[in-house]
C-alpha cells in the first residue's frame, strides 16, 4: 500500500481563538482531519499549528474523548486510520534574516514540553508561526532533546525562506548539522535544490503550506509503505528509502518563479537588478530561478533522492469547477484515488476525453504551465 502524506497544514481557529491569522477561520482541526480523509485522500497528516495553546488543548480534548489514539511509536491515530503528525512553525533570526522554520513531535507529552518553553519564547503562543526569541542552534537542539525533528520550511520563498531573500545567499555552513530536513516550497523542486552542493546530503520534504481545505495535499510524499507511526515515517523522511516520490507543484506555478516586475510585468531573463529595464521602476521580484542561478555550485545529478513528480491539485486544473469535483469525488472516490488510482474507463464515465486526458497527464507529471511570478502564480495551459 502506499502512504499519501502531507506534514505542512495550518489551521485558522481552535479553541475559539485565532491560531493562523492568514489561513481561512473555517479551517479547524476537526475539519482539516475530515477533508484529509474523505476529500484529498491522505495517510499522513502534519498539523503544524499542534503546540499553539488552543489546538494542543483540541487535540488533548479529542484523545480525552477517544477519536484519537497515541501510537506507540509516536504520532496520533483517528478512527479512520489517519496518522497525526504533530508539529510547529516558528519565525527567528539567522544572521540578521527573518526565517521559518518547522518541528515535528512525536506525541502528547513532548508536544506539552516544547509548548511550556514557546510560553517562555514567543509573544503569543496562542498563534502559529511567531517570532521565537532564541538562536538557532538553542531552538534547534531543544527539539532534538524531546525526540522531534527541526528543519527549514519552504526554504527557497522570498517570503521568510532560509534560501529565498535577495540579502540571503549565505551557505548553510555549520548549521547543517542541525538541521534535519529541508522543506522546498512551492516555487522549486529537488532538481533545482540540488544545484547547491551542500543540500545534496541533506533529506528533503514537501507540503503543502496549506492556509485552506482546499490546498492540502498541492504538494505531498508519496510513501512505498503504509506508514504506521512517526518513527517509521521519520526513518523513511531521513534516510530516503522508502520515499517512492515527492509530488509538488511545478515551480514555474509558484509566485516567485521568474524575476518579474511587479509594476508592469515585464520578465527580463537573469537580471539580477533591483530596477525593472522596462518601466524603469525599483519593482523587479526576484524570482527563485535566478537565486538558484546564482547560489548553485554543482552541475552533477544528486544520486540517491526519489523521483520529483509535478502535481497540481483537481481544483486548480482548468474545467473543473465545483459540481464536476463533487460528482468525481462522490462516484470515485477522494483525489488521490482518483489522481492515482482510477483507471481511465472509468473517469470517461463523468468526464470528457479532453479532461479525462488531463488527469492521465497529471498522473504522468507532464502539464504544460504558464509561468508565475512577482507574487502571481501560474497557470495550467488548457
Ligand atoms: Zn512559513
Ligand atoms: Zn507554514
């Protein structure tokens, strides 16, 4: 059996209260759980908002009451078979540079512990991704101690990724060693990540930094197993064996793919100006592309890593609106089974052939994309 798993899920409210400013209020643990299952089809699910003060009681409340279970090895089991990962995101500084970063715990306990000392870190513990006022190596060794795993979050976004701000091109040098895992982010996938040497040894991950119901799963791993529990999954995430692919948008969908003024929209290829040649004004965004240009010390293939394999969720692929999904989600099942799963005779029983031959295309990772940039994404040519 294989494992679908996706660990980068926000949640907008728990408890009341506010956990994800930016993510849509009606995405609640209860909700995010649900549509992982019966919607998107998952195994694997990381709620990365888990030791904020109002989702940690949630998840206390749903043990208590018995729709979850602590598994042995770590991580949480719904009645359904779903396994929990929890997990955290905070902000810090690195060498004068605002940066994410992400944690996974193995359960209840060490999730309270690292809760009791964000308590003692953060302004608000009550909400997700706040600035964490202690160094990186403290912050990182911390998890480490509770039997967690830290790493890099969408490391190559403009937005607060490690590899992604104009002022950032540092190498990771001696912070390697903390780290555990590099998250790629939606705007660059493992063949252009490793064009920096020192990645190469590092494990990658994908998520789908989801901020809604619909945006679980855009990106994922794709397990050769079924996963049981969080050491195993861990061993697999490490060590690269068993990861029978990373599935994630193509970077050229992301915002930041190509350097692009924001202004008038003019691409200038490899400029590395802050000026836009065209209009003149300072609004060129510097796209992903041309930082890993411009960071990359290795032309030679990194050996060992699972295939990448570019995936767009149903609903951003062009002719199908909501009806359409709800008729292939009630008749065939969740997306990934229809994605992987569903033989072609049977999706050309509600869908034309043009559509049926799109999912046959995303299935094989070969849809054409319209670039994105400066903060737009792109889009599937039709
Ligand atoms: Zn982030
Ligand atoms: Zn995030």
């Amino acid at each position: 059996m294989l494992s679908f798993c996706d660990l980068h899920v926000h949640l907008g409210r728990a408890s009341g209260k506010p956990v994800k400013i930016t993510a849509s209020s009606g995405l609640t643990l209860n909700r995010a759980i649900d549509h992982a299952e019966k919607i998107k089809g998952l195994n694997v699910l990381g709620i990365i908002d888990a030791a904020c003060d109002g989702v940690l009681k949630e998840f206390k409340g749903l043990l208590a009451e018995g729709s979850l279970e602590e598994c042995p090895g770590g991580g949480l089991k719904t009645a359904r078979g779903l396994l929990l990962i929890p997990g955290s995101e905070w902000e810090m500084d690195i060498e004068g540079t605002r940066v994410h970063c992400l944690a996974f715990f193995p359960g209840m306990g060490e999730l309270e512990a690292y809760n009791s000392y964000l308590r003692e870190k953060v302004r608000n513990p009550g909400l997700s991704t706040q600035f964490l006022r202690d160094g990186f190596h403290k912050a990182f060794s911390m998890v480490g101690r509770l039997g967690g795993h830290p790493g890099l979050a969408h490391a190559f976004t403009p937005f607060k990724g490690y590899f992604g701000q104009l002022d950032s091109f540092l190498p990771l040098g001696e912070y390697a060693k903390g780290v555990d895992f590099v998250e790629l982010g939606l705007s660059a996938d493992s063949t252009l990540a490793d064009r920096i040497k020192e990645l190469q040894k590092i494990p990658f991950l994908v998520g789908s930094d989801a901020h809604s119901s619909p945006n679980i799963a855009r990106e994922y791993l794709e397990i050769d197993t079924t996963v049981r529990d969080f050491e195993q999954l861990f061993q697999i995430i490490l060590s690269g064996k068993g990861i029978k692919a990373f599935r994630g948008f193509p970077p050229a969908l992301g915002k930041y793919y190509k350097t692009r003024c924001r202004q008038c929209g003019f691409t200038p290829g490899e400029d590395e100006r802050k000026n836009c040649p065209r209009c003149l004004k300072p609004t060129l965004v510097q796209g992903v592309s041309n930082r890993i240009e411009k960071l990359s010390d290795t032309e030679k293939p990194s050996t060992g890593r699972a295939p990448y394999f570019y995936h767009i969720p149903l609903h951003l692929l062009p002719g199908f609106g909501p009806k359409t999904l709800d008729v292939l989600y009630k008749n065939l099942g969740s997306e990934m089974e229809i994605i992987h799963n569903i033989s072609p005779e049977q999706l050309e029983r509600f869908l034309d052939k043009k559509r049926v031959e799109m999912i046959l295309r995303l299935r094989r990772g070969e849809l054409e994309i319209e670039c994105g940039g400066a903060g737009s994404y792109g889009k599937v040519k039709k």
